[in-house]
C-alpha cells in the first residue's frame, strides 16, 4: 500500500514537472516545415515577426540540434516522437532558417 502511495506521488510530480510528457502530433507525410510549426510549435513558440519564428540558443542553433530537441523535449517541451524523418528535417530547416541565434 505504501509503495503504491509513493509511486503516485512520483507520477504526480513528475506530470507537475512536464517531465517525460510527448506529444502526439503526426504530421502529413508532405506537410512543409512552416506547416508543422504552425500547426504544433506555436502553441508555445509564438512567432517574434515572419522571418524570425524562434530566437535560438547557440547549442541549439543547428538542424541537428533542433532535431533533438524536438525528439527528446526537456522539463518544460514535450518531445514529439512522431515528427521523424524528412518531416523532422523540413521542421528543423524551417525553424534553423527562420530564426535569429542568440
Ligand atoms: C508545450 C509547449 C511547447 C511546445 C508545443 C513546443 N515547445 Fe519548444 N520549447 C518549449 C519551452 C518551454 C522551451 C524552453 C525550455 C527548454 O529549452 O527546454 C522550448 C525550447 C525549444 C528549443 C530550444 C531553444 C533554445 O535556444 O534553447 C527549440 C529548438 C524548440 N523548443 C523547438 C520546438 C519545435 C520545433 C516545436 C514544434 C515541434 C516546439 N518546440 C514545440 C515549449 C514548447
């Protein structure tokens, strides 16, 4: 009974945390990197102007690293397991060309 209290409370903190969350989304096989970014990422993203949709840190300011972080999201971003392949590519060239390092 107390380990099942226990294993409860961790999940709770754990969802409070926004760790481990994923997110869903699957994106059409032809949708266009902006297509995904308007469809998923400004829920949180909010574009600054037309060219510039995200200001990103220096780590992350490559299509490998925007991959990444897409795949594996952190406390606060929900990874999106779903977004693979050319999909995650025309993502991850969409955002590195439409964003202002930091
Ligand atoms: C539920 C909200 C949420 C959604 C949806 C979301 N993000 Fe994030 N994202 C965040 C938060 C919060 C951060 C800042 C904290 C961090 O870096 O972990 C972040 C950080 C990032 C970073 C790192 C920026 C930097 O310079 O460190 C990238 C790149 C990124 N998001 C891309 C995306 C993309 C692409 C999508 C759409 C597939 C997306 N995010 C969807 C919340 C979200």
């Amino acid at each position: 009974m107390k380990k099942v209290n226990s294993l409860f409370v961790i999940s709770v903190l754990l969802v409070l945390a926004g760790c481990g969350k994923t997110n869903d989304y699957a994106p059409a096989a032809d949708a266009s990197g902006e297509a995904i970014f308007g469809a998923v990422c400004t829920q949180c993203h909010t574009p600054i102007s037309r060219e510039v949709v995200m200001v990103l840190s220096e780590g992350v300011a490559s299509e490998e690293g925007i991959k990444n972080k897409v795949r594996s999201g952190s406390m606060r971003m929900p990874a999106f397991p779903n977004i693979q392949g050319e999909a995650a590519d025309r993502l991850a060239e969409y955002v590195l060309a439409n964003s202002q390092a930091q």
